[in-house]
C-alpha cells in the first residue's frame, strides 16, 4: 500500500496495531492457547512485517480490520488465492466471512473486494472445481456480496 493510498498517518506501517488503536492487551496469560498467544503478539508486530498467514489469523479472529484489511486487499491484488498455512485462498475466505458491520461502514474497501473477486472470477472457479474450499470461497462472496 502507498502513502498516498493510505487514509492513516504516514508511518502506520512502522506501527503496531496496539500502538495505532492506542489499546495494550497486557501480558499473555499462562496457559492460553496457540491463538490467544499468537493474536498478543501480532497486536505487537509492525504491520509491515505482517505476512499472509498473520493476516489470516488476525482477520479471521475480527482484530484491526480497520488496518488489516487494506493489508489484506494489497496481497489480495497480488493473488487472489493468497495462502496463509491452511489452503489455496484462506486470507480470501476469512476477508469475506469477516465482521459484517466493518463491512457496511467500509464501501470502499467491500466495493474494491467485490471488483477484484469478480476481476478473478475464472481462477476462483477453476478452484472449486477442484476443491471443496474453492466451493465455500464461492459461497462466502454470494453472501458477502449483499452485504452493501
């Protein structure tokens, strides 16, 4: 994502999402699971440094849509069926399966991934030919698709 792109400050980048939503969550507590530890230190993490995976995880969980899924709609561009350490597509199907009152307050963001889902329509059905999870990504549009 460019500077001029970007509706956020000029280094937002360079920041954490516990620096840019000005919320710590505290220490990881003892005993938590892989996802609950995993979210406490990507809230931590420079969102340059941020892979698909991360993405993945975070979006999935509804944390810093508002900065995560400008991120997300970068590597989407990139490729559509962008992978974290699941499948073919996963950052697509946790975008659209994504808190939907983010979505109705985002247009431009819900337009933008309607316009690229459609740009790539061929290679995402040429998935759920062969997969079931290219299936439930096809499925997952219909219902994001309304949304706005």
């Amino acid at each position: 994502m460019t500077k001029k792109d970007s509706k956020f400050e000029n280094n937002w980048l360079s920041k954490s999402l516990e620096s840019l939503e000005k919320v710590s969550w505290g220490d990881i507590p003892k005993d938590e699971s892989y996802l609950v530890t995993t979210c406490h230190k990507l809230r931590k993490k420079q969102l340059k440094d941020f892979d698909t995976e991360d993405l993945r995880i975070m979006i999935g969980q509804n944390i810093g849509l508002k900065f995560l899924i400008p991120l997300a709609l970068e590597t989407l561009k990139e490729n559509i069926l962008a992978e974290g350490d699941f499948y073919e597509g996963d950052l697509l199907k946790v975008v659209l399966t994504s808190d939907v009152d983010y979505w109705k307050n985002e247009n431009d963001n819900w337009y933008q991934i309607c316009k690229l889902f459609r740009s790539n329509i061929s290679k995402i059905e040429k998935e759920a030919e062969e997969y079931a999870t290219g299936r439930k990504i096809l499925k997952a549009f219909k219902e994001f698709e309304i949304i706005n």
